[in-house]
C-alpha cells in the first residue's frame, strides 16, 4: 500500500535512520513483553513521510497481522495524544 504522502529518506528532511530503527527495536520489546499487541506508525517532516510502518499483531488470538492501514479506537486516554499528533503535521 502506498503511503498517504510522497516519501523522503529520513536523512533528506533531518532524521536520523538510526533514530527511527530504534522505533523497531521498541515495538519488538513492547510486543513481546505483551504490553502493546501492535500499532502503527507515521511519521513526516515537511509533507514528506519518513516512516510508516505496522508492527505486531492487529488481533494476537486470531494471529491477524496489523495492516498499515487499520482504524484504531480512541478511548478517553489516547485522544489528547492523537490530537497533539494531529496538531504537529
């Protein structure tokens, strides 16, 4: 699936690549520590995505992989973060 905005390599726009491979290593320990089942991330400097990307498992039971594209309900504790989310892009 192509991504909602043009892509740029991390660097081009001020990330650093090792920055956000760390993103990776903290959903695999999140995941397997079975704090989070899965989640999705995006980010973007400038209209520019640098990282999209889906991590574990939409629904463990069933062993469902999160697709890049899943809607996610947002209870009373995660509205303020997506709304700070919405905020800087």
């Amino acid at each position: 699936m192509a991504g909602p905005l043009p892509e740029a390599k991390p660097d081009d726009v001020g990330f650093s690549s090792q920055g956000l491979a760390r993103l990776d290593n903290f959903f695999a320990r999140e995941i397997a520590a079975k704090r989070v089942p899965g989640a999705v991330v995006a980010i973007a400097r400038d209209g520019k995505l640098v990282h999209y990307k889906a991590y574990g498992m939409l629904d463990p039971d069933k062993g469902t992989p999160m697709p890049i594209d899943a809607i996610f309900a947002l209870a009373s504790m995660t509205k303020p973060m997506a709304a700070v989310a919405g905020l800087t892009l």
